[in-house]
C-alpha cells in the first residue's frame, strides 16, 4: 500500500497520443481508477498497463461528463480525489502540494476542495494570453464532502464546504493540431447550439451573429490580448471567433427547423 489517501479519476477517449503521459504522472496515488468513456481498443490496453480498475461506458459524446465523472467517484474509496483528464499532466511540485494536503489530518485542513491553475499548450506552444492563464479548475476534492457533479455541458461539482486554490501546475495539452480543433468545433458547436436552444434563447437574427462574434474577437484579440502569444495566439482567437459564428449558425438552423 502506497498510503498518499489519494484516489485519481483519469476520464478518457480515443486518446492514446497523449494517455501515457498522463497515468506516468498519476502513478503515485494510492488508487487509479480508469473510465474509458467512448475509448478504443488501443486505448483501453495502454491503460491497462497501469490499472485494472477500469469503468467502460458508452453514450454520446460530450453529454455525459458529470456522469462520467460520478461513475469515477462512487469507485474512489481515498481521503481524497483528484481528477484528470488524458490530455493533463500533473507537475512534481503538483504532487507534492496534492501529498501535503492529504497529509493534515482533522481540523487542520480548512477546504473540502481546491481549484487548480492550468498551463495551457496550443499547437506545442504554452500560451499565457487570451484567457488562457492561469484557468484554474476544481480538480481536488475531500471525497465525503463532494455530493456529485451536474451539468450535461460544463459540468459542476457540488460541494460541502469552502473552496482553495493551489499555486502549483497542471499541464494541459489541448488544441494539439489543427484536424483535432476541426473535430472539437464539430462536435462542442452542436451541443452548445442545443443547449441555446433548449434554453430558448431568442430568435437568431443576422446581426446578433455579428455581434456575437465581434464580442467574441474584443474579448479575445483586445481585452485579453491574445496577440501577445503570437501566431498561435492569432490561430486560437480566430478560431473562437469561427466557433461563435458555428454555434449560432447551428442555433438558428435548430430554430428553423422547430418551427416546421
């Protein structure tokens, strides 16, 4: 027995360009619990190579995150759990702050879960611009004190207690090329177009796609200057711009279509 009282949640796809490296980070704890939510073959064997406690299920992608998330919780038997994803690594000053957590015992430990600060890589190039740092997420949690998460698109955790932040990294490898941000487009655009209009958003209108994607591109490329990370930065911006334009797009063809 390892005795970090951590129990890590790994959730993952068709991603065997990147798996690896994240279980080799993840190692350490205690407990890894594997959920292969729509993987592969080649996938699932690698991660077999460094647990057995593997949850398979299939459903659409991307509308079932928090219950993918919950299957991961209801395995996890640490003080703590911790959550990553394929294409996240954690740091080694990650988990020395994740161990000296897991370390206090009683009323030493003030939060029932901690928020942490993600360095972003777009394209192989770590991006600091463009709201991209430090984009802290919820990813560590005291077990009996997290309820479950909700949400069928950016899924929330509900918890028991106040929340902190770590100062110490996870590495995050999105955006790996540019046919893999073409697929991502493809698939979040329409959940989020079905999410606007399962909301009854307001009828779609030419000029409010305009605006949507003016705003879109102020608060990227002006506000937060995405231009400072230079090409890549320029890439990304445009590319949120484009996924605006996609999402109301889809969004007025859902209306269109409703009222037939």
């Amino acid at each position: 027995m390892k005795h970090t009282d951590i129990s890590i949640i790994v959730i993952f796809g068709k991603e065997e360009d990147v798996l690896e490296r994240a279980l080799n980070s993840a190692i350490w704890a205690d407990e890894l619990i594997l959920v292969a939510a729509n993987s592969n073959d080649l996938s699932k064997k690698l991660a077999e190579k460094y647990s057995k406690d593997m949850l398979e299920v299939k459903d659409e992608y991307g509308k079932h995150f928090a219950r993918w998330r919950n299957l991961g919780l209801k395995k996890a038997t640490g003080d703590w759990v911790f959550y990553l994803d394929a294409d996240e690594v954690i740091t080694p000053e990650l988990k020395r702050s994740l161990l000296k957590i897991a370390a206090k015992k009683g009323p030493k430990e003030k939060y029932a879960c901690y928020a942490v600060p993600r360095i972003n890589h777009y394209l192989g190039q770590r991006v600091k611009y463009g709201g991209s740092y430090p984009d802290y997420v919820k990813r560590l949690f005291k077990r009996k004190r997290l309820i479950r998460w909700e949400g069928r698109l950016h899924e929330q955790p509900l918890v028991r207690g106040e929340m902190g932040k770590l100062k110490h990294h996870l590495l995050h490898y999105t955006h790996r090329d540019l046919s893999s941000m073409m697929e991502k487009t493809i698939r979040w655009t329409q959940l989020e177009a079905k999410a606007l209009y399962e909301s009854d958003h307001p009828p779609v209108v030419w000029w409010r796609i305009l605006r949507m994607m003016t705003t879109k591109f102020f608060e990227r490329v002006v506000k937060q200057q995405a231009w400072r990370d230079g090409t890549v930065g320029w890439i990304n911006a445009i590319f949120e711009v484009f996924n605006t334009f996609i999402i109301y797009a889809r969004l007025w063809e859902m209306q269109q279509k409703g009222l037939r």
